[in-house]
C-alpha cells in the first residue's frame, strides 16, 4: 500500500512539473484578423455621402430593428448588408428624386456585436474578461487588463488555447517569467478567439 501511494505521488509531482500545452510559438493567421466582407450591424455609425447633394449626406447609427434613416426616402434596412449594397439600395431609391445620384456608404465607426472579435482571460485573476481585439494586443496586454494574477495562481502553468479550424492547440506561456523577470520569450501576440487561462496552484 506504501509503495502504490508512492508512486502515485511520484507521478503527481512529475504531472504538475510539466508545462502543458507545447512549447512552439503559436502562428498568427492573418485570416483571423481580417473580414472579408464586413456586413453592417446594429449601432454602427454609417457615413450616406450623395455627391453634389449635401442636404441628403447624414451621419446615422443603425437602430436597433437594423435600420437607417435617409432624407427623401426615409428608412433604408443596413443591418446584414454590406456598405456597397446598401449604398446601392439608396441610390436605387434616390432615382425617383435625384438624377443619376452617386452614393457611398462609409463606416465611421465599428460598434456592433457582430464586428467586436474578442481575447478571453480566465482562472486565477483578479478580474476574468473577455476584451475586444486589438491590432498588436499580447499575453501581458490581456493579463494586465484583466487586473493581474492572484495570490493564489501558479503563472507558471498558464496555457493559451488558439482554435483553428476544428482543432484547439495550447500553448505553453511562462507567464511568472513575463510577469516577474521581465523575460518576454512567451508573451505571444494574440488573436480574435484566443483564451489566455491561468490555473491555480494546487496546495
């Protein structure tokens, strides 16, 4: 019975010695940053230009039922268009009231759900998030955000998890030697749909 819980023991201290995850520096997929087509949602801020008509170019956010509000015509749906074509839809109603109108759609500022492609930290931090991506956003970026570890994590075990495809990869991060050596071999960069996760230290 005392060698069985000695070995069992032995294996345990070897399991959490071990750094999960791999050791390999996770590519960036372009792929992930990028939409090829974005489709407008709601609380966008759209910019209508009618060239030579100022009086029907607006500013408008997309309400809530996907829709947006243009002089002349009134309501126009945005919500799961493009921008192209819903500058088309305004340049077909505009027909009846401008002479060959030349419309643009621009997207002033991107707020929707849809668009907001989010980093997630979990376990053993002050304050578990999930935060909007951003271009050139890393490890450390998304630990300090979510208010840095706690007492009771073991940084040296935190594991980014990546998705691509149908398959999950994880990573390796030595998140102690980030945080206190300053060493910032494994502060990779992140992507939208990334999960930074920071266990806790088993007593």
């Amino acid at each position: 019975m005392g060698r069985l819980l000695m070995v069992c023991l032995a294996l345990f201290i070897t399991a959490c010695a071990t750094d999960p995850g791999s050791r390999t520096a996770p590519e960036i997929d372009p792929n992930a940053q990028a939409v090829a087509a974005y489709h407008i949602g709601v609380d966008d801020q759209l910019q209508v230009t009618v060239w030579h008509n100022p009086d029907l170019s607006v500013s408008v956010p997309v309400r809530p039922d996907g829709q947006i509000t243009v002089p002349l015509i009134g309501d126009v749906v945005a919500g799961g268009k493009t921008p192209e074509q819903v500058a088309a839809e305004i340049k077909d109603k505009l027909q009846s009231y401008v002479r060959d109108p030349q419309v643009a759609v621009i997207l002033i500022e991107l707020r929707s759900n849809e668009y907001l492609s989010r980093v997630r930290v979990t376990g053993a931090v002050h304050t578990p998030v999930s935060l909007p991506y951003r271009q050139g956003m890393t490890i450390l970026d998304a630990v300090l955000a979510a208010g840095g570890t706690t007492v009771y994590a073991a940084p040296d075990r935190t594991v980014l998890y990546r998705k691509g495809g149908k398959d999950t990869t994880s990573y390796a991060v030595r998140l102690d030697k980030i945080l206190q050596q300053g060493e910032l071999m494994t502060n990779y960069p992140v992507q939208p749909g990334d999960v930074i996760t920071v266990p806790q230290r088993t007593f």
